[in-house]
C-alpha cells in the first residue's frame, strides 16, 4: 500500500489526541526482480493473476475504453505528458523531464497500444518521509504550515471486468468526503501513473481549467512504488509552505487502474 494510507493512520491517531506529531516514511524499489509478475499476484487470483497481465496493459485496457466511449484521444494523453515532463523541468527530484511537444509525442512507437512510452511512468527507486503535527504545535516548526482540512480514501472492485474504467467513482466519493468542492483548490497533485488516469481524475474530483494541475511533474517524472503517493501530499503542502497557494489537494492511487484512492486536501492559514 503507498505510505499516503500510513498518513491517514497516523492522521487518524492525531485526530483521537493519541500523539500530537508523527513521522511518516515509505520506500518502494522498482528496479530489482520482475515488477510485472510481483504486481500480478495483487489480482483476483482466480481470473485475472493466473493470466500474469502487467501494469502497462492493463492501464492500456483502460485507455482504450476511454478512446471507444469518446472520452480521450491518444493526442490528449500525449498533452498531459508534455505539460507534466515539462513542468518537472524545474524538479530536482524529477527522473524524467523534458520540453517536447504532443505532436513530437505522437511519432513515438507503441509500448502497448494505445499507449506510447511518453504516457507511461519511469521505474523508479525513492522514498518518502513527512512530519505532521497538531494545532499550535506545527507553528514551531513550519512558518506557515499546511493544514490538512478534509481527508478520506475508498476502494472499489477487486475484480476489473466489475469495474467501468473509465470513471473513478471513488475517487470522486472521498473527494466529496474530503470537500474538494467547498471552496475549490489552487493546486492539485494528482497520482496518475499512466497520462490518462489524470484526465479520469480530472472529472472525478471536478477540477476545473484554472487549476494547476501536478506542477512538480507528477508520477509521470518520478513514480517510486508505495511512496508516489505521499509525495503528492508533500508536494501540495510545499506549495502552501512557499505561499504559492492557499488551498491544495493530492490525490494517491494504489492496486490496478485506479482501484483504491485517497483525497487529502490541504489549507495553508
């Protein structure tokens, strides 16, 4: 599970007045062994696992249910992944980043059809660690801290063929449950591996054009297994710390095509 759930524990347990700080670490490596095989054994072991699909095919499933119901075009995945390599070009922490255009994209050969290398995430090795703190607390350590107002995370289906992949209703239930909608957000940190989950994100939490959308470059330019998603919550928050924005939300994803997802907003004051 990405440490973004160890977040929730712990923002739980401060909620309860259990502690009033805690430090959340996860790591993940995706260079040792055969990823594909090891994410299989996550399947439905009955159906899916014993067919040893991998990630990128079924993310590919997914596309391509989106393109027949006409809700993306491969050049709209190919825009996502030019917006968020080239905003990871002033990202340190990025693996991939660069300055190409959708078109450029287009010329690239399939990886599974329909999608290119571009609307894939790097394998990347990497970890994560955040310090939350309650109340009066986190003003001794953080000028300007970044409060976490609304969170909550949901699941669906086990098995894919029960799910419609091109929405994500869980995504859109803890984005109510955390009240994206309340007063809007400046920033969103989106988890979406494969470039076309951030469109399904996109509609699932109700983000509109004036949001920014991933500007460390998102998982498209660093996705370490089990902390890509924490990242994303310390990525809003580091806008909120800079001043940047006021009110930001991450979103973190884990299991297959968008199967369990969690909503963090967050408000600097």
């Amino acid at each position: 599970m990405d440490g973004a759930w160890a977040l929730y524990e712990a923002w739980v347990l401060l909620q309860e007045g259990e502690i009033d700080a805690a430090l959340v670490y996860s790591f993940g490596r995706s260079s040792p062994g055969n990823l594909s095989e090891i994410l299989a054994l996550q399947l439905d072991p009955y159906y899916m696992a014993p067919l040893w699909p991998d990630p990128t095919s079924l993310a590919a499933l997914q596309a391509q249910a989106m393109i027949d119901a006409g809700l993306a075009t491969e050049a709209d995945f190919a825009a996502v992944a030019a917006r968020a390599r080239r905003s990871a070009l002033g990202n340190p922490k990025a693996q991939v980043a660069y300055d190409r255009s959708p078109e450029d994209l287009l010329t690239e050969e399939y990886e599974v059809a329909p999608l290119r290398r571009h609307a894939l995430p790097p394998l990347t090795d990497g970890c994560a660690a955040i310090v939350l703190a309650a109340g009066d607390r986190a003003y001794e350590w953080c000028e300007r801290p970044a409060f976490i107002t609304g969170i909550d995370h949901r699941t669906e289906a086990h098995a894919i063929g029960a799910r419609d992949l091109t929405h994500s209703p869980s995504t859109k239930l803890a984005g109510e449950k955390a009240g994206v909608a309340r007063s809007g957000v400046d920033v969103a940190e989106l988890h979406a591996p494969f470039a076309h989950q951030e469109l399904i994100l996109v509609d699932a939490l109700g983000l509109g054009p004036d949001v920014d959308l991933s500007p460390s470059g998102g998982a498209l330019a660093a996705n370490p297994m089990m902390s890509a998603g924490l990242i994303r919550i310390g990525e809003a928050a580091r806008v909120i710390w800079s001043g940047r924005a006021d009110r930001t939300v991450a979103h973190a994803t884990s299991g297959p095509c968008l199967q369990q997802n969690l909503v963090c907003v967050l408000e600097g004051v």
